[in-house]
C-alpha cells in the first residue's frame, strides 16, 4: 500500500477582507480569479487544491509566475494559514497544530530550500549548515559531524571552512541543500531552487539532486517554471493556472495527454523520445491478429522512442512488446513515427 506523506484536500486560499464570500461565489457561480477581483476585491491565490505525494517521490508543481505554485507550497509548512480545506502531514492535521507543535513538525520533519539561499555571510559554509541543529541546541561535535557528512552527500568536502562569498551560486545551492538535509527531514520542499544559475550548472545540480533524493528516500514538493526542469526530476507534475491545478501526471502522460490547449501549449516544444513508452504506442494484440514473427524483435513495454528507434533500424518486422514475459502488442513503423510526432495511430 502506498504511503502518503503529504495530502492536500480542497485547499483555497483567498487574499481579502471577503474571502469566504469569494470561496462561495467561486463554487456556486464557478467565479473566475479576475471577477473575484472585480467584485469582491480578493485575489484567489489557491483555487480547491487536492493531491497526495508518497514517501520517496519527487511532485513537481509547474506554473508561470503568478499561477500559485509557491503559495501552494507554504501551505504544507504553514507558512501561509489555508482560507479553506485540509493538509496533512505525515498522517497530522497542519491546521490543527499549536505553535509548539508547528516549530518541531518545521524544524525536524520538513525542509525547504529558496532560490536565494540567504546563507549568513559571516558563517563558515559548516556553520550555515549546522544552523538548523544550533537552533535544536544539538552539542557541537554532533552538529559539526553531521554538517561535514552532509556537505560531502552535496559534493563540498573540503569547503567546510570557507565562506558564502567564496563559492560559486551552485556551491552556494548545494551549501542551501545541505542545511535542507542536516535535520533528516522526511520532506524537503524546493522553491525555484535552480532557476538563477547558468543552464548547464542547473541541469548537474538536477540530476545530482534526483540522485540525492532517490538514495536518502526524501519526498519532495519541487515548484519550478520550467516543464523541461520538471519532466527531467519528477515522477509526477501537477500545473497550474490561476490557482487551479489544470492537470496532474507523469511526464509521459502530460505530454502525451496534455488536459487542455493551455497544458498542450505547454507540452508542444517537448522531445517525446525519452518520454513516450512502447506500451503507449504499440498497438494492442488481440484474438484477431496473426501471431507475431518468431523472427521480429522483442522490447519492453517502458523502452522509450529512442531506444525503439535505433532497434526498428535493423528490423524489417514490427517490434514485438512483451510484458511478464507475454506478447501483448505490436509497434508497425507507421506507429512509431506517428509516436514521435504526437500522434499513436
């Protein structure tokens, strides 16, 4: 049975003096997020929110600005109060917890990681990591120790005593990682984290990331702008427009079956190749078709387009896909180009 660390139901979050006015216009009269403006003065930062993230699973929020993905996410820490629904976290009510509760549940079950780090200037790059333990009033040589095997978990050993300044803006991230990790939290949540450094540096810290959290078993809330940085890391992408979430998938199914002309707008510049899955193209066998050539090659039902390109080179058969061992469909050329296209059939 899946568990489910994190689960958001029928979360609003109005900005206004006649919030819950709003929620009720909004529900009976499907109120846009412009009229709501217009003739209750709100703004609807979050718009009926509902989704779950499993433990060790990366959930990726995408949005353009404004869309509501960060407010979103403060609402699993309670940085910001929800106007309406519920958020659990690790099977606890956020909403209903008191102060006490609410700073150890931040300090010792969630991370969270900006797109400035805010590291103290005057603090070593150990004692910026070590700070979340200070505050817990860890003793010294176990906040030291802890700090320098998680700086080496981001690739900083030999960094410990330098300061921010002396590191380049993706040391610096990775310094702001590593103070996420250094209290053990079973869940980090990641702001933009990425989206102020240079393209290639972005995409080294992604993969070491994705990595990093796969090995530590972290659950993850990452909000990004960019589909191409979610459909690189996560597992499952929610999108947002104007506080709703207009979709939730796994990068294949998003973009292979965008929900909307705004998510397929989204989508369209996307290389399908290491996306899309045989069994998503194949052609399903069934009473009526002749069994497939002995001769034709076999692939797996989740080898991607490339791999099955450079395969049906050397095969003048259709591609055969086996799933458990079984025959179960069929790949023509015809049904691969199509795949690469954007089309099955």
């Amino acid at each position: 049975m899946v568990e489910h660390v994190v689960e958001l139901s029928g979360v609003w979050k109005v900005f206004g003096d006649r919030a819950q006015e709003t929620i009720v216009a909004a529900k009976e009269r499907g109120l846009t997020k412009a009229e709501a403006l217009a003739e209750f003065k709100t703004v609807i930062g979050v718009r009926d929110a509902s989704f779950s993230v499993a433990r060790g699973e990366i959930f990726c929020i995408m949005g353009l600005s404004g869309s509501g993905k960060s407010t979103l996410v403060r609402h699993v820490n309670r940085l910001i109060e929800p106007t309406a629904g519920t958020i659990r976290v690790l099977g606890e009510d956020v909403s209903a917890m008191g102060p006490k509760d609410l700073r150890e549940m931040r300090a010792r079950h969630i991370g969270m990681v900006f797109q400035h780090m805010a590291l103290m200037p005057h603090r070593s790059v150990r004692e910026n990591v070590a700070y979340p333990l200070e505050i817990r009033k860890v003793p010294k040589s176990r906040r030291w120790a802890i700090s320098d095997h998680t700086l080496g978990l981001v690739d900083l050993t030999g960094y410990e005593d330098r300061l921010p300044r002396e590191l380049s803006g993706g040391m610096q991230q990775r310094v702001g990682i590593a103070r996420a990790l250094a209290s053990d939290p079973e869940i980090l949540l990641m702001d933009e984290p990425f989206s102020a450094l240079d393209p290639l540096i972005r995409l080294q810290l992604q993969d070491q990331f994705k990595v990093l959290v796969r090995d530590l078993n972290k659950s993850t809330l990452f909000i990004t702008h960019d589909l191409d940085e979610a459909i690189r890391i996560g597992h499952r992408i929610a999108i947002m427009k104007d506080g709703v979430i207009v979709q939730i998938g796994t990068p294949e199914e998003i973009v292979t079956q965008p929900a909307d002309d705004y998510v397929r707008e989204f989508v369209q510049g996307i290389s399908r190749l290491k996306l899309v899955r045989a069994h998503t193209i194949m052609e399903p066998l069934t009473n009526g078709h002749a069994h497939p050539s002995a001769d034709a090659v076999r692939v797996s039902g989740e080898s991607d387009l490339d791999s099955l390109i450079d395969v049906s080179v050397n095969s003048e058969h259709p591609l055969v896909v086996q799933e458990g061992g079984q025959d179960v469909g069929v790949i023509t050329k015809t049904r691969l180009l199509r795949g690469i296209q954007g089309g099955a059939s």
